[in-house]
C-alpha cells in the first residue's frame, strides 16, 4: 500500500488505520521535535499529490482485511492539509465507512477557508500549537516564512465557531523553550480563545529531530496540567508508565528481532504498517538501547539489545 499504513495503536485515537497523503517529509514547519527528522520540504503550497481514487481503492482494502479500526486518520509523513485533495479523500471515505474521521494537523493552514472546508466533514480535528508567541514559535517550529502566528491562532478560532466536530488541541512541551511561566501564560490565553474541546499535553518522549529538544518530567507534566486547566491530559508516554497499545509495538518488535535480524522493510510488513511508521518505532527502540543496528551488504538489520 502507498497512501494507507496501520492500523496503528494511538492512545488518543485506539487502532487507528493511516492515510499518508504528502510526500516524505512534506511540512509548513521544521520542528525541532519532529519524530520524522528535518523537513526536507517546507512548503505553504497546496497541491495534489495524490491520486484519490487509489487512496480510496486502498481504504476499501484496508478494511476488507483488517478486524478493528477505530479511526481513519490522515496523518504521516509530513503536513496533510499541503494536499488539495484532503477534502475529497475526507467525503470519499466518509461514503465508504461510518468508522469516525481525524485529521492530525500542524494547524498553520486553517486559516485559509479553502483547507477549513477541507476539514469540516472531519469527526475530529487535532490541530497541534506549541507557541503563542512569535520568537518561541520561530525557535521551535522554523515555520515557512510566509506564516504568521496570529493569523495561524486567529484561523483556529474561526475554524472553532464553523466546525461541529470536536477539536481536540496538543501541545508539545520543551524544557527551556515553552516551558516557561511567560509562554505557558501566553499558551493558556491561546487555548482560551480556540477553546477546543480537549487539550493534550505531550513533551519530547520520542527521538527528536534535534538532540537539544529536551523532555519534561513526569512531574513538570502534571505541574503544566494543573497550570492549565484541570481538563487537558497529559498524553506522553514516560518510560516505565508506557500505554499498553505502544507497549504492544514495541514487544512485537522485540519478539521478531530476537529471532533474527531484520529490516525496516520487514518490520513493516509484518506489522502492516508504513516503513517510515516502522522507522519511527526502530529509532524509539534503538534510541532506549532495546534495539542495535548493524550493517550487512549495503541493508541496515536491527537486532534485539541483549543486556549483559
Ligand atoms: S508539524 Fe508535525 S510533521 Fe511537521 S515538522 Fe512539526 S512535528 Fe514534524
């Protein structure tokens, strides 16, 4: 499959199945947290860069085969709204399933009432914001230049007074960037005037794009949480209190490479996900020392990490 990967457990979203509908990595920000490396290109360009009769075909797929979805989620490699077709794809896939649709969104083009359209047949919108004030929002997200904070903070108050669904806003915290009395206050105005219907608060627990972005602590998490309001959650997955679908992941992973070397290719495709999914779980393994990474003939094989 091109477009569609998983189903991919997610705590918010339960198995959720995936369709990836920008090109690796396709993004209006460069985050230094991003999960996926640098963004390769940063665009504000809307085009289509997929053919929605094949998404569809492969949704149609997916599903004749696969026991429990939750979720359709447009998510992946890069920005989904960067693609003309979201909307398209969104009412298509709504005429082939009642399973719920979300949309994972940086949330810097809602301001545009073409991509707000876009999502209005969206069940749930998850926009992300990380900053309310210009300089954090530039250190953290190297936006594209031609974005503007206000008018991405603005777009999601209107998207809020058009759009029924439920809009469940995240915040990815940093220490020493956003995790300041100053930024937390500015953030917390932000949200009170999206007002969307959940916050979730989440900090640098996977391998980011840039080693600096550190985490928060368990306990500087719910300190944010009280801050805040008592109704947001924090959604981080700290080591040794990991969510049971992810702690799933990650034992198959282990099973399969405790038997023999692998690749991400293989991964994949025995887990039916994408190889970039597959990618992302290999350096959260490697990054907390479970998996070691050897190269043979040009192909990079994980093994598991046996302690010693
Ligand atoms: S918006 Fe998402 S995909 Fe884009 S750079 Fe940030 S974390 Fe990565």
């Amino acid at each position: 499959m091109r477009y569609v990967y998983g189903p991919v457990p997610s705590r918010r979203l339960g198995f959720s199945l995936g369709i990836d509908l920008v090109p690796f990595k396709t993004c209006s920000l460069d985050c230094i947290y991003c999960q996926l490396g640098r963004t390769t290109q940063k665009s504000v360009e809307r085009k289509i860069y997929t053919q929605k009769d094949n998404v569809c075909e492969e949704v149609r797929e997916a599903l004749r085969k696969t026991e429990r979805i939750d979720y359709i989620t447009f998510s992946g490699s890069g920005e989904p709204t960067l693609n003309l077709e979201i909307g398209a794809v969104i009412r298509e896939v709504k005429k082939i399933t009642a399973l719920p649709v979300a949309v994972l969104t940086n949330g810097t083009l809602l301001f545009r009432e073409d991509v707000q359209k876009d999502l209005v047949e969206a069940d749930v919108v998850c926009p992300s914001l990380d900053a309310a004030s210009d300089v954090m929002f530039r250190k953290i997200n190297r936006p594209h230049d031609a974005l503007k904070l206000d008018s991405i903070i603005q777009g999601l108050k209107k998207f809020r007074m058009i759009y029924k669904g439920r809009i469940w806003l995240e915040v990815m915290l940093i220490k020493d960037f956003n995790d300041s009395t100053e930024e937390l206050s500015r953030i917390r105005n932000a949200i009170s005037g999206i007002q969307p219907d959940r916050v979730y608060l989440n900090t640098v627990v996977r391998p980011p794009s840039e080693m600096y972005a550190k985490l928060l602590s368990s306990d500087e998490m719910m300190t944010v949480k009280n801050y805040f309001d008592n109704r947001c959650e924090v959604i981080a997955e700290f080591h040794g209190q990991k969510i049971g679908e992810a702690q799933n992941v990650e034992d198959a992973i282990i099973e399969m490479t405790k038997r023999r070397p692998l690749t991400s290719i293989d991964i994949a495709n025995v887990l039916g996900v994408s190889e970039t999914n597959a990618k992302t779980w290999i350096n959260i393994l490697k990054y907390s020392g479970k998996l070691q990474e050897r190269q043979y003939k040009g192909e990079r094989y994980y093994s598991y990490a046996i302690k010693k």
